[in-house]
C-alpha cells in the first residue's frame, strides 16, 4: 500500500485482492506515460481536480 496523506488516501494494489471486482475509471498522470494504451476511458495530464490537479484530458 502508499499512503497519500495530503489526499487522506491509500493506494491498495488490486492485484493483492483476487475476489475484488475491479473496473478501472480513467489513467492518471498519463502526459508522463511510456506505454499509450487505447481503451476510451479519460486520460489525465496529472491528477482530476478532486485529487489537487488541473483535470486537464490528454487525448488518447
């Protein structure tokens, strides 16, 4: 796990939870990404504006 106390959250890893039903809502801080990955859901320069970002898109 990360702790992100400035947010109040924990990163839990999804893969350490094998019955967790996971549906992925968009990809953060993807201006910096290596691997472009064309799946439709939104795409973050950084973080939405509810985690302290700009909620600016990248286009895929």
């Amino acid at each position: 796990m990360i702790h992100h106390p400035d947010f109040g959250m924990f990163d839990v890893f999804a893969a350490t939870l094998p019955s967790l039903k996971f549906e992925p809502i968009g990809h953060v801080n993807y201006a910096e990404t290596v691997l472009p990955i064309r799946d439709g859901l939104p795409k973050y320069r950084d973080f939405p504006v509810e985690f302290g970002g700009t909620g600016e898109l990248v286009d895929e």
